[in-house]
C-alpha cells in the first residue's frame, strides 16, 4: 500500500469525527498568562517553581470535560500531557517534574483518558518536542527558551542526546501506559530543532511499533504534502489559528487530511484576563468552513488552576452542541462538495447527500448553480420538515447564463440567536 492509502485507512474514523476538543493544561494556569508565560516573561526554573508547589487542581474533574466536549458533539479529544514548560500530567518514571509528586498527586492523565474513552471520544495526547526544564534542552541560544542570551547559561554544555532519549522514553510510555491511544500530537519544530533532530524516524517507528493505527500530526518536521513523504510527515495538517483557503492538498492536487486548531478566546492555556471570547455562531461558521473544505476543527479550551473549563467556554460550546444535536449530519463523516461554495454560506457533502449551511438568508429562496444532479428532496435538518424546490413564478426571467439553477426555499425563520439552518438536498444520481 502507498503511503498515501495507508495515511487515508489510519485516518477514516479521525476525518469523520470532524470536531475535537484541544485541552491545553498545566502548571501555567496558576499565573494565567497563557502557556508561554515561562519564554514570554523569561521566567526561571527557580521562580517557576513555585507553581509547581502550589498546583493543587481540587476541580479536576475529567469526567465532566468529557461530558462538555460529549454535548458539544466532539468526537476526539487532545490533551497537553507536557506542554514546553516540560511538566508532566502523567506519572513518568523519567522525572519528578510531574502532577504525582504536586499536591494533585495522582496520575490526571490516566484520569482524563479513562473519562473520554468512557464517553466514545477518541483519546489524543499532545507531547512538547521542546522542553524548557530539562537540563540536557538547549537554553543560551535556543530561539524560544526562557533562558536565552542568560549568560548564566552560556555554558551549560547540555548533552541533547539525553533529552531525546528521555523524551522517547516518555512517548513509550504515553502509548503504552494507557491502553490504546487514538491520536499522538507532537509540538513542534523550528530551524534546526527538526525532523532527525528528534529521531523521528525512529519516534514514528516505535509509536506504530506499539499501535499500527495511531494517528500523528505533522509537526515533526517532514512534509505532509509532499507525493512521497517521510514516515514522521505526519498523517495530517495542522494548521493553527486560521483556515487555510482551499483546504490542504499534496502536491498533486489530492485533497489530503487536516484539522485545524482554533483558541475560544485569544490564548491556549487559561488565561483569567481575556474575555474575548468567540461565540457560538462563530465556531458553526469556523466548523463548517472547515467541513466545506475537508478538514477538521480542533477547538481549544483551556481549564483555570482548579481544573475548571472556564465558565464563557462552557456556554458556548453548549450552544454549539445545541446546534449540532440537530444540524451534525452536515458535519459527520461529511467532506467538500465539488460545487462552488455559494454566496449565501457553505457546502458540505456525504455521498449524493448535500447540505446547504445558510450562513447570509435571502429572501424567499436561495440559489443553487451548477448542481450536476436533479434535486429530489429538500428538507430542513432542524426539524425534519420539508421545503419547496419549485422554480419561484418569474425565475425564468431572472436566469444566470446558461447555468443550471436550483431554487430552494429559505426556512422562514432562524433560531439559537440567529446561528445557520442547514438543508439537506437529497440528489438524484
Ligand atoms: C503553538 C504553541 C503552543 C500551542 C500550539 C497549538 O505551537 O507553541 O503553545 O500548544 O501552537 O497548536
């Protein structure tokens, strides 16, 4: 089987699934500044220290994320086990630095893999590549390391081999400590911390060694587009904080797997400050832009220092659950149509099904050009009711070019504060 076939099998349930949660969280939820707070505010290991002592999640409760990521109608979920500040939520014989020995004192992430899988949500664990704790990491001139141009660090003479070999100890023991993983999301590479860097050919190697169906991004270093790519170019894109606009392909042309990953308000890891929140609308918008061009929607949430999903996050994604219990057939297991997208939203396809998302309602009806197939039914996924796809009495003089037009009537009402209905177009074939 050609790497491609291979990459498309592995991740058939993965791209009908559509929708995960992200949970981004650690010890830096305590100074809620974002999880870059270490790099950003060039906090040291000394001063860091005391979140580490302090962390004491008496919140966490992973069986009630599972249940908010379940009503929200994801499908996966990934969580930082070990973000770039190095600290680990799951007990590794590798370290101390980890949530067993803080006063939560226990394993969270055999807490939070047990919960989802209980739930059906597939379980993904995302692992920092880069470790800003380790001794053997690169700190003096390392781009991202808040310990960079200290010259108390000059000359450290870290021994990076160690890191690595720790660092695949840790991913050994991820894949093998919690029965089978679903999705293994590494963060990330840049300059010449890549790639062989990692010994990611060897990584991938053990990973699909341990689980031959595990799903991994693309953030090792290889390219996923490429026609022949390396075994660590991942099996998917992952773009973060924007939707690419034609979706992803390979150099050929072929549409290929990829998710994108979007914060709720403006940081990954909690932060009390930002109340700029999305709203739900604007994650439907998000999510069907992204079914329409074949690709998935990460969304993140990022848990305070007492384990909780922050409260606004919360909201939303019950809203948006409220709009998938009745509107997710246009989401799961669906992909880009070959039509053009429309002026008045987005479209998303399953086999000969076709589904309208209305993002902008006209008036009576909308339009629909160029459809390939004679219109069978047309009907309202909200609430089961059929809509007319007679030509409106003097569409006739109204033609575009030589195109063909379907005309479908436009619900007439909205709800859940205005969000998209969608109609589902059953074709002839
Ligand atoms: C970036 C950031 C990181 C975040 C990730 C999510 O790579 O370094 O903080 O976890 O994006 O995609």
């Amino acid at each position: 089987m050609s790497i491609q076939s291979e990459r498309e099998q592995r991740t058939k349930a993965y791209c009908n699934a559509r929708f995960g949660m992200f949970i981004h969280w650690g010890l830096y939820a305590i100074p809620a500044r974002g999880e870059w707070v270490r790099s950003y505010e060039r906090i040291s290991n000394e001063e860091y220290q005391q979140y580490f002592d302090e962390f004491n999640p008496t919140n966490y409760d992973p069986k009630k994320w599972a249940r908010i990521a379940k009503e929200a109608g994801m499908k996966y979920a990934v969580l930082t086990t070990k973000h770039h500040d190095g600290f680990c939520l799951f007990d590794s014989q590798y370290t101390d630095y980890k949530a067993t020995n803080t006063k939560a004192g226990r394993d969270l992430v055999k807490e939070y893999v047990e919960a989802f899988r209980a739930e059906g949500i597939m379980v993904g664990l995302y692992y920092s590549l880069l470790d800003w704790h380790h001794p053997d990491y690169p700190a003096y001139n390392d781009l991202h390391h808040p310990m960079r141009g200290n010259e108390a660090y000059k000359n450290q003479g870290e021994h990076f081999e160690n890191y690595v070999e720790y660092m695949h100890g840790q991913v050994r023991e991820l894949l093998t400590n919690y029965g089978k993983i679903d999705i293994m999301w590494f963060d990330f590479s840049y300059g010449e911390m890549s790639a062989e860097k990692w010994k990611a050919t060897e990584l991938v190697k053990m990973a699909r060694k341990i689980n031959p169906d595990i799903i991994i991004d693309n953030r090792m270093g290889g390219d996923v587009t490429a026609e022949n790519p390396v075994i660590y170019a991942g099996d998917f894109g992952s773009p973060e904080q924007m939707i690419p606009v034609g979706g992803m392909r390979d150099v050929k042309g072929n549409p290929i797997p990829w998710e994108t990953c979007i914060t709720l308000n403006g940081h990954w890891g909690f932060d009390a400050k930002d109340k700029n929140y999305k709203s739900a609308r604007n994650v439907i918008n998000m999510l069907m832009e992204c079914v329409s061009k074949g690709g998935n929607l990460l969304l993140n949430v990022g848990p305070d220092a007492k384990g909780n999903i922050p409260k606004e996050s919360i909201e939303i994604l019950q809203e948006v659950g409220e709009w998938m219990s009745l509107n997710g057939e246009a989401v799961y297991g669906c992909t880009m149509s070959p039509l053009q997208r429309p002026e008045w939203g987005r479209l998303t396809a399953n086999g000969s099904n076709l589904y309208l998302y209305i993002q902008d309602c006209c008036n009576e009806s909308i339009v629909l050009l160029d459809c390939p197939h004679k219109v069978k039914k047309a009907i309202l996924l909200c609430n089961g009711s059929e809509l007319s796809t007679k030509e409106p009495w003097n569409a006739e003089s109204y033609r575009v070019g030589d195109k063909k037009v379907d005309f479908i009537e436009t619900p007439p009402f909205s709800y859940l504060n205005g969000n998209g209905n969608v109609i589902k177009l059953i074709l002839e074939k």
